[in-house]
C-alpha cells in the first residue's frame, strides 16, 4: 500500500492490480475480483498507518 499513499499509483490501480487482474488471469472474473450483483462480495478493507 506504500506505494499507493505516497502517490506513485492511483488506488484504483492498485485495487484493480491485486483484485481484478488476478481473477481475469485464473479465470474467476466476474464471480471474483469484482464488487458487482451475484458476485462473491469477498472484500479486504486496508487502513494504511494504522494502529499508530
């Protein structure tokens, strides 16, 4: 996530780089890597700095 909050890539590509890729290269899009009706909602939340 470092790279993202220190402004070297937009957090929507990063999202899409470790979600939506992946899934389209093991041929689970659109059932994974996606938040969409029917859809798994399978979701990781990320808190950069967090605990301080």
């Amino acid at each position: 996530m470092r790279a993202s909050t220190g402004g070297r890539i937009a957090v929507t590509d990063f999202v899409r780089n470790m979600s939506q890729n992946p899934a389209k290269t093991f041929g689970l899009y659109p059932q994974k890597g996606t938040l969409r009706p029917g859809s798994d909602a399978d979701m990781v939340l990320v808190a950069p700095g967090w605990p301080r």
